[in-house]
C-alpha cells in the first residue's frame, strides 16, 4: 500500500528536457510530486499520472499539466475541481467504445499515519480541455444496515457497516459493460480495503446532482469458502423482519445462507462471526461477464450473470492450497497471446511466514496457479501480446515466457538537443517502480513503455528502455531548495542502498 504524499511546496519551474526530434525544448512540467502510483492511457496521446499530490495529465508527449483540487466539493455536483489528495486509483473506458471519454478517479489522504479515503470523481468529457467532474464522497454505510440488498434487491447478504473512511481507501477500479434485452449497463468496481468490493451504476444524467447513481456491496467469500453461489435461490433462507415502527406488520427476506460480510482481521469478533482478510479488497479486473478479484486472503474469479440482476458465481483460490506464491494481492492483469489467456497477479506474503512475495499466473482460468519472480516485491503488473511487464520495489521486469525474466536498468535520459553537441541529461534515482503501461498508441511511435516512479514518471520509445523521457516535478536549480523535502537517503533517491543528492 502507497500512502499519499504529504503536501510539499507548490512554487516550482522546471528544467526542460526533450525525448526525441519530435519533442520541443520547451517543454512545459507542473507536476506537484514525484511519487507516481499510476499510469493511464486514454485515446490517442492522453497519458493520466496519479501521483501523491494529485492528477496530473500529458497530453501532447511534452506538456504536463496538474489538475486543481479543492476539499469543499459537494457530492453529487460538477465542478471543474478533483477531490484534494494522494490518488490511489484510475481507470478510464476502453478504447474505441462509447466509453472512451470517461475516467474515474480515487483520492486518499492520512489522518494520524491511518490511509484514509478522500472520495472519487467521475466525469465523460476526460479528453476536454475543461473537465466538468462529479464528486462522490468515499461509499460508507449507516450503522443500522446489517443487511444489504443485492442483484436487483430480491436477494440480501448479512454485512458489518463500514461507517467510517478510516482504512477505506480504494486501490483499484475497473468498468465492465454488459447488454440485457438490449440495454447497456455500466459498472464501475471499486476495491477498498476495509471498504470491500462494490460497484458503481453511474447516473443516466450526471448534471442532475439528486442522482449519486447507485452504489452496491458486493459479497466475496469467506476466507473458509472455495466457492460461493450468489445466483442460485438454494443458497438464500426466508427470514422474517420486525419493522422499525411497532405498528407496521412483520416482512420477509431472503438472506445469503451462512454468511457475513465482515472485512475485520479472523481473530476478531469470533465470539460471533470472524472476521475474514478476503472480504478486503485491493485489485479488480472485469472483462465480459468474469470477473477477477484480488484480497488480503488470495484470487476470487466470478461470473457475472446479467439475466439475475448481475448476481455474481464466485471460485476462491488462495495459499497453500491453489500454489499462490502469497495472498495477499494488490495487482491484476490479463493476456491476449496466440488465442490463449493468462491472469498475472501480483501476489505478496499475507500472514503466513511460509508465503513469498513474487508473481502468480494462471493459464487455465484458475484451475492450476505458477509463480514466478519469487522474492520480489511486485507493485502492478502489465500485458501486450506476448510481452509482460512487472513493476516492482527493484525496477521494472520484462518476461515473454513467464519463466526468464529481465530486468531494467534504472531510467536514464541522454538525448541529443537538436542542432548541438549537447546532450539533456538526467535519471531516475530510485529503485522502485510503481506503475508500468504498455503503449501501442502511433502517436507514441506504436510501441512504448511509461512507468511511475518515486522519483517521477519516464517514458522510453524502445522497449529495451535504452533512453528515457523524463518527468519530474522539480524546483528551480537556480534556488537553493532542499529536494525532496524533507530528504532522507534512506527513503528518497536511492539505488541500491546509496543516497544520491540531486
């Protein structure tokens, strides 16, 4: 998990710095942090970074812009500002579809060294120039809701409320779309921590601040469970309710037979029900009607069926007993190659000491897991077509086998400045990669790589990562300002245990 970045001051100019000759040297930077945990690609040559202090967008490969924010933004109203904090998840609508233009956006901060979620922000005019956003405040519960509606209402589940936004931060977003008697559905799935999974029908009219759009808990299984069928009417019980005025005659329900959502640790509240590590959600991946979720407790898959109000079938994988390398998982991606498809997630030692940290991959939608990468500690994970991508605490990795990897050098630039003998130079100096995508946009010469770093964003338009494009949000050199601020070798600017000073 990545903290936002604490506020640092905001007055800064930049060097400028040039990535090929169809670059300028007057390029324009106004990032505000360098800690980078997002990279997204939206249309021709939009370029999205979620960094600790905010959004900030390339549009035309050398101009970065940083989006403004405020802490007064009133849910359900559009306003031209984001929600104020570190951005802990994107995603944007796929290409080519009538979703294109749309991002979704989610913000955290910390209150007393507690992640805490700060809200999203959607809108479906990304590519304008002037965005008009829709905020919503992160999703909590009331404190009488122990049990929720599902798929369409007719179904409910048991729940704890999560009432407050401590350790309810969203890590991760994914949209699916799904046609029923011919009506288009969109879903936003949002995975948040203590938050839970859950999903998102955005507004028919997202002007109209009295429609919020209808927010869903969804339920996972518990942590005991290898399956868990929430489609079928043989897994609900028909309890009868006591209303809450003493005049109003008794109602049934049907109830998820045997289950509670509580996303508390296992060893609390076991007087009752226990609590379960995979009720806690940090990576989604949704294509057609699968859906992929990743949790402190292992890999859920589900099937989604639009025909039951998108009620979801689900299979839980986890270690020891499918071979994940740990269970904990904060990635997901999928692979097209040759007809085949492989789910990559990034899988990290939970609570058991026998876990390791690496890459699990699967083949055959689940029935049998591999590792790989044993040891490192992998933060995101990209595909494209027979090439993957790891980003993780010692670089970025490349593999076309799953088997042999290798890996990057640290980023740097060296580019000729047009019509000198000059060179712009500069590098990364951090060993983490937080975020890597593939870009196959021909604005960006078809094949590239983008990566987020702790130490600003860089862009390489060969995939050996020969030379890069950097960008960071730097001051003034001709100031005399500390960089970062604070500085400490142990944690900023460091390749391989040494503290480099900029």
């Amino acid at each position: 998990m990545l903290p936002a970045q604490k506020l640092v001051p905001v007055d800064f100019s930049f060097r400028s710095i040039v990535a090929d000759s169809t670059d300028s040297l007057n390029s324009s930077n106004k990032m505000l942090s360098n800690v980078v945990t997002e990279v997204i690609l939206q249309k021709d040559s939009l370029v999205w970074l979620g960094t600790g202090l905010g959004v900030s967008v390339i549009r035309d490969s050398i101009t970065v812009e940083t989006l403004p924010s405020s802490t007064e933004l009133i849910e359900g109203f559009q306003d031209t500002l984001l929600p104020e904090g570190g951005i802990s998840a994107m995603a944007v609508g796929d290409q080519g579809s009538d979703y294109e233009n749309i991002i979704f956006i989610a913000a955290a901060g910390s209150e007393n060294d507690i992640p805490v979620g700060k809200g999203f922000a959607y809108t479906t005019n990304a590519t304008d120039t002037v965005i008009s956003w829709v905020y919503y405040d992160q999703q909590v519960d009331l404190t009488i809701q122990d049990t929720v509606g599902w798929a369409g209402g007719g179904y409910n589940f048991a729940v704890l409320p999560i009432t407050v936004t401590q350790a309810n931060v969203t890590y991760d977003i994914a949209f699916s779309y799904h046609i029923d008697d011919e009506e288009e559905v969109e879903f936003a799935w949002t995975a948040s921590w203590a938050g839970g999974l859950r999903r998102f029908e955005p507004p028919e009219n997202p002007e109209n601040p009295t429609d919020l759009g209808i927010w869903e808990r969804v339920p996972l299984p518990m942590d005991d469970q290898f399956e868990l069928n929430t489609c079928e009417d043989s897994s609900y019980t028909e309890v009868i309710n006591k209303n809450f005025e003493p005049d109003e005659p008794e109602y049934s329900k049907f109830l998820l037979t045997d289950y509670y959502l509580n996303p508390r640790d296992p060893e609390d509240d076991c007087d009752t029900l226990c609590g379960n590590h995979n009720h806690k959600a940090f990576s989604v991946l949704v294509y057609g009607d699968t859906i992929w979720v990743g949790t402190a407790n292992g890999i859920n898959r589900g099937i989604i069926n639009p025909s039951r109000f998108y009620c979801i079938d689900w299979e839980h994988y986890s270690y020891p007993t499918h071979g994940l390398s740990g269970n904990f998982v904060v990635g997901l991606a999928t692979q097209m190659f040759n007809g085949k498809r492989t789910i990559w997630a990034a899988t990290v030692n939970a609570d058991d000491p026998t876990e390791q940290r690496g890459v699990s991959y699967t083949t055959n939608d689940g029935l049998s897991w591999n590792t790989a990468l044993l040891g490192e500690r992998v933060y995101n994970i990209t595909a494209h077509d027979s090439l993957v991508f790891a980003a993780t605490a010692n670089g970025l990795w490349k593999t076309e086998d799953g088997i042999n990897w290798a890996r990057y050098k640290p980023a740097r630039q060296a580019i000729p400045v047009p019509n000198t003998a000059i060179h712009s130079t500069d590098e990364v100096l951090a060993n983490e990669v937080y975020s890597v995508a593939f870009d196959s946009r021909p604005y960006y010469g078809d094949n590239s790589i983008w990566i987020g770093t702790g130490d600003g964003a860089a862009h390489s338009y060969d995939l050996d990562g020969l030379n890069w494009k950097i960008f960071r949000a730097e001051y003034d050199q001709d100031e005399d300002y500390a960089y970062p601020n604070p500085f400490s070798p142990y944690t900023h600017n460091v390749i391989g245990g040494d503290g480099y000073v900029r």
